[in-house]
C-alpha cells in the first residue's frame, strides 16, 4: 500500500500553524496526557520524527537498526530532557526534524517503502502511517483546539484498522456516516458499536470523541494499546 506521505506533509502543516502563537507559559501547562505538559508532548512529536527518519536513512542502506539504542528508557529520557524548551525552541527543533524526515521519506521509490524497519518489525510505510497517526492524535492531546473532528476521515478510517484489537472477539463498529463497518475477529457477532467515524476513532484512541458512540449492551472495555513486539535486527 502506497503511504500517506502527502497527509503527512500537511497534518505537519496543521501542527506548525497550531504552534505558531505559543508561549512559553503555555508550554509549561499540563497537556491532555497525565504527567505530561505540552512540553512533552512537543519533545516526544520532534524525537519521534528524529527516530523515524533515523530509521528511514538506514533501510533506504538495506540496514536494520533499533529505533532507540537504549530502548524505551532512551526515548523517556530524552523527553524529559527536551520537554523544558521554550516555545521558540520546540518550534525550531520540531520545524528542524520534520524537514528531514519529509526530505528521506522523499527519496524513497515505490519498491523502498517495503524495506524493512524495526519499529513494529514492519515495513517504512508502516513508519509513514505511525507519523500520520501520530501526529493528529497528539494535536488533541496539546489542547491548543484540534479536536477529533478536525482528523481527516481517512486518517479515522485508519485509527480504527490500527486500533481494533483494543476491543473484545466478536466486536462490530459501524460508522454511519462514512457506511463502513469493522469486525473483530471471525467468531459470533457480539456488540454492536455505531457512531460516526472520528468518534469512533477518538473513542478507540482514548480521546473524547464530540459525539459518544452507542452500544445497546453499553460500551465494551478497551483493552491495552497494540503493543510493541520485540525488535528484530536479523531481518532481510
């Protein structure tokens, strides 16, 4: 599947106007994330764009490397470590690292997109919708007035591909205003979820969806985020 590349290079658009006008003490604020400011939230977006782009110039070599060296303790540290930038500074740092992933992710032709990468142990494109997803649900969490509402329908759509093994066997969402539906699994139908497609997705990435959809036997629990596998540097 060719990746969203273009959606990327303007949900980076949307994010750098949202950012234009802040200061410092806004900054500092709590974000929509427990324990995060939007200092944090700002420093994970520009060291996310770092790493992709550190992955995407190693595959387009045929290398495999790990995302961090240090694992998950390496990127925590470095976002506490960035989170205390000025809002100039994030502007700049975050302008800086976007520009570079968008130049590798460039150079890129039709057969490098299915180079292998660690991160999920997929492929570059999967790195290419990880931004894309990235990028718009963290402009909820930033509080500045992106809303679920302003996500792309087909950036949704795709949430709610990447996010359906949150839900239990059986699970059958219905976007009414889209005419889509999704099913979990190939067993007995079991809850039914209807509401529009952004709500859906909004509900599914644990943000407030504007509109809460509906389930006649009530919502289902969310089970975890997908997680991580184990990263595998022996792939060819």
């Amino acid at each position: 599947m060719q990746p969203p590349v273009a959606a990327v290079v303007e949900a980076h658009a949307t994010l750098e106007r949202l950012l234009a006008g802040l200061n410092d003490q806004q900054v500092a604020e709590a974000s929509a994330l427990p324990g995060w400011s939007r200092g944090h939230v700002l420093a994970h977006l520009t060291d996310n764009a770092r790493m992709f782009a550190r992955l995407a110039e190693h595959a387009l070599s045929g290398d495999l490397v790990a995302g961090y060296d240090g694992g998950v303790d390496e990127r925590n540290a470095i976002i506490e470590a960035t989170a205390g930038r000025s809002a100039a500074e994030h502007r700049a740092e975050l302008a800086t690292h976007t520009a570079a992933l968008e130049a590798v992710w460039a150079r890129a032709d039709d057969m490098d997109w299915n180079r292998p990468v660690t991160f999920r142990n997929a492929d570059l494109a999967a790195t290419v919708f990880a931004r894309w997803r990235e990028t718009w649900i963290h402009m909820v969490d930033l509080e500045l007035g992106v809303r679920p509402d302003d996500w792309p329908e087909d950036l949704a759509a795709h949430a709610i591909d990447f996010l359906l093994d949150r839900l239990p066997a059986g699970t059958c969402l219905r976007a009414e205003d889209v005419r889509r539906q999704w099913s979990v699994g190939d067993g007995q139908p079991g809850t039914v979820v209807t509401g529009r497609v952004r709500d859906l997705a909004a509900w599914l990435a644990g943000r407030t969806p504007a509109s809460s959809p509906v389930a006649a036997e009530g919502l289902p629990a969310l089970g975890p985020w997908p997680p991580h596998p184990p990263q595998r540097l022996d792939r060819v």
